[in-house]
C-alpha cells in the first residue's frame, strides 16, 4: 500500500524533499532541504527541516552537536523561518 508520497522541488534555491502522508489533503507539509551556510566562518552543510504552504524553516541541524549547540539561536539571512 502506498501511505505516502513525496517529491523533490527547488525553493528559493535551496533542493527539498516533501513528504506527505496518505490521504493528507490539507495538513502542511513537511520539507527536507540540504544547503550550505557559513557557520563560525566556515562552509557548512546543513540540514533543514521546513512546513506549511510557503516552505518555512523550522529547525536547522548540524553536522555535530557542539555545532548544534553553539548556533542554537543563530537565523541565516538567506532562509524564510516560521
């Protein structure tokens, strides 16, 4: 049985996944994006977990977790937050 279906976009330049369960006609969405982000100076690949109608991102995660906690509250200007 198919209980769910996904597709891949471009949003903002950004590569995301969307997935969406059976039969969700009007729940948001969520979106799975991968995109590069300059953190403490360096390139860094990030990984971006989004929702609704206009692709929002709502969490940001590091490749480590001294990462993750250094920039707990850090927002890139390039991305649109819920």
């Amino acid at each position: 049985m198919d209980w769910s279906e996904g597709n891949a976009f471009t949003h903002n330049g950004i590569q995301y996944f969307s997935v969406r369960s059976w039969l969700q006609e009007t729940a948001p969405h969520n979106y799975y994006g991968v995109t590069t982000e300059k953190v403490n100076g360096q390139d860094t690949r990030v990984l971006l977990l989004a929702e609704g109608g206009h692709v929002q991102v709502q969490e940001v995660g590091y490749p480590t977790e001294q990462l993750a906690k250094d920039n707990v509250d850090t927002k890139f200007d390039n991305l649109d937050y819920q």
